[in-house]
C-alpha cells in the first residue's frame, strides 16, 4: 500500500501560549505531519484528518477543551526516506496573521 505525508492546518484556537513554551503570545493555529499508508490521496487526508482530530478530543491536548477547525494543507506521495522512517512530526503553533 503507497505512504502519503499529510500535513494538517488547525485554527480557530485562542490558547495562551504558555502551554506552547511561548510565552505571551495566543496559540490561535498550528501545522502538524503524518507519513500513513493509504490507497490514494483522499483517504491518506482523512486518516491524517482523524488521527489529529483525536489527539484533541482524546490524546495529549484534551485538556485544553478546545476543537480547532482541521483542513489539509498538503498531502502528497512520501518520498524515500519518509516511506523508510515514517517518524511523525511535532506540531508547530503559531499565533495566527
């Protein structure tokens, strides 16, 4: 089954960002990757779609008690080395434009 890197955009938070390591700015968004097995494009975007929206609603940032809007903002072939290590990646928040 082909590997797809999926990278997630979430906004709609208003989060302090003392949580982050980022002292005095709001979270309001972040970007997020994962490399998953999929046949095609759009089912690698929904697993990628459902894995971050349960690290929300279940995983490590439930206890913020916050859903941020989730879009794909790239999801494409994995290359080589991301098909061979398909580490994850951490999430990298922003403070929104």
């Amino acid at each position: 089954m082909p590997r797809f890197r999926v990278v997630i955009e979430g906004s709609g938070l208003e989060v302090p960002g003392d949580f982050a390591g980022v002292p005095s700015q709001t979270i309001r968004g972040f970007f997020v990757a994962r490399v998953v097995n999929a046949p095609d494009r759009k089912e690698a975007g929904e697993r990628v779609l459902a894995i971050v929206a349960d690290d929300w609603k279940n995983g490590p940032y439930a206890s913020l008690e916050v859903r941020p809007t989730l879009k794909i903002a790239e999801a494409r072939p994995a290359t080589l080395l991301e098909w061979l290590r398909p580490k994850q990646t951490g999430y990298a928040f922003h403070p929104g434009l």
